[in-house]
C-alpha cells in the first residue's frame, strides 16, 4: 500500500498572506505527482503535473516544487485571498497507468 | 467543450440492492477512471478504463464492477449494497497515461446513500 501523506489536515489563514503545506510520497517508482485543488460543491480541478526532479510550476499566485529524490513536494500559495480557501490534494503516480495514489489533503481557509 | 458527465447526482438505496452510476468523459479523453471518496478515507482508487479494457483495480471488493463502452462512456455497477458504500462517486477523464495527458478532469460526482 502506496504512503501519500499531506500536511498540515487543515491551515487557516490571515487574507494576505502567504501560506504553504507538504506532500510527502514514495521515492521510488515515481512517475509523477499531481497536485488538485477541490472547492466545496464543485469538482476537483487539476493544478499541475510534475514528472521531474526539480520542477517548479506556478499558476497566479500557486506554484509547487517537486523533490522525487526525498519523495516531497511543497505546495505555496502567495499573497491568499478568500477564493483560495478549499482542499488542495496531491496524488503519486507509480507508473501504474491512471492509479492514482491520493494524500488525505490540505483543507485552507483563508479569512478576509 | 462539455466537461465530464456523472449521472446520476444523488442516489438513495437500501442495503442488498444493487446500483449502476453512468460518466460521460469528456471528448476525445479515452481514459476513465472512478474513484470513491468517503470522509474517513479520503479518494480511493476502484478502477480504470482506457479502450474498453480495465487497466487498474483498486483494493476493493468483487461487489465493485465497471465497463467502458466503445464511445468511452462507463459505467460502475455495485451490487448487493452494504451501509458502508454510502461515498461520493468521483469519475474522471483523461487523454491517456503519461505526464500532462494523465490530468484527471473530474465530474461532479454521484452521491449514494444507503439505508
């Protein structure tokens, strides 16, 4: 059973500021590491894709780095605003075709 | 581009009967893939379908089933329904494996509740 731990559970935080929270997955196997942010009544909504050692990705004020070497990832929100609040969920791909292997998630709620 | 389909929203069954949730991927995508997400354990992997054939299952019991039609629609059946599958049933679509083209582009899943 593949171990994808993300941390904090949840993290409250201050409008405006900047915030950011872990993903820690197997460092062997690896194929790529998705990051998903889940808004309460909608659907997952894909972030990034991550296939090598190294990578940084950013998207506005969200951008994520990867370290398959140590098997983490960080994912950083910049400057937080209300919109931003939601569960941020990262899930490892094993070179199992579409088998992904989700972390319970980070829950953000950003207070104005 | 219509996005990915799941019907229905919500579902309410009683245990021992049997249920089928239908997901429309979106076009072109031939990958689908369904997944169960309960409270406690978060998104778990049940399966996925690229061209018609089962590429992947996950740990859960032979109650769970699934099929993929030549126009990449799936279905995902369980039968004789037990307390514990009451979850939100997510399904998503991609272009295939491998690095951008394995995005996972969820629908807005299926809600089962069994009394």
């Amino acid at each position: 059973i593949l171990n994808v731990e993300q941390s904090p559970q949840s993290l409250h935080v201050q409008e405006g500021d900047s915030t950011n929270f872990t993903c820690s997955f197997p460092s062997s196997n690896f194929y790529a590491l998705h990051w998903y942010r889940w808004e309460t009544a909608k659907s997952p909504e894909a972030l990034f894709v991550m296939t090598l050692n190294g990578d940084e990705k950013k998207k506005g004020r969200i951008s994520a780095t990867l370290n398959t070497k140590e098997g983490y990832s960080y994912l950083y929100i910049k400057g937080s605003q209300p919109e931003d609040s939601a569960t941020y969920l990262c899930a490892f791909d094993g070179a199992a075709g579409n088998k992904l292997t989700f972390g319970g998630g980070t829950r953000v709620l950003v207070k104005p | 581009k219509a996005g990915v389909t799941q019907t229905p929203r919500y579902l309410i069954k009683t245990r021992g009967q049997q249920v089928t949730l239908s997901c429309s991927p979106i076009s072109g995508h031939r990958s689908v893939s369904w997944y169960q997400q309960t409270p406690g354990q978060g998104l778990q992997f049940l399966f996925e379908y690229f061209s018609e054939t089962q590429r992947n299952k996950g740990n859960f019991p032979g109650r769970f089933s699934g099929r993929q039609f030549s126009n990449s629609r799936s279905e995902m059946n369980v039968s004789t329904l037990e307390l514990g599958d009451s979850a939100l049933y997510l399904c998503a679509s991609s272009l295939g494996p491998g690095g951008i083209g394995s995005t996972l582009h969820f629908g807005n899943g299926t809600r089962l509740t069994v009394t």
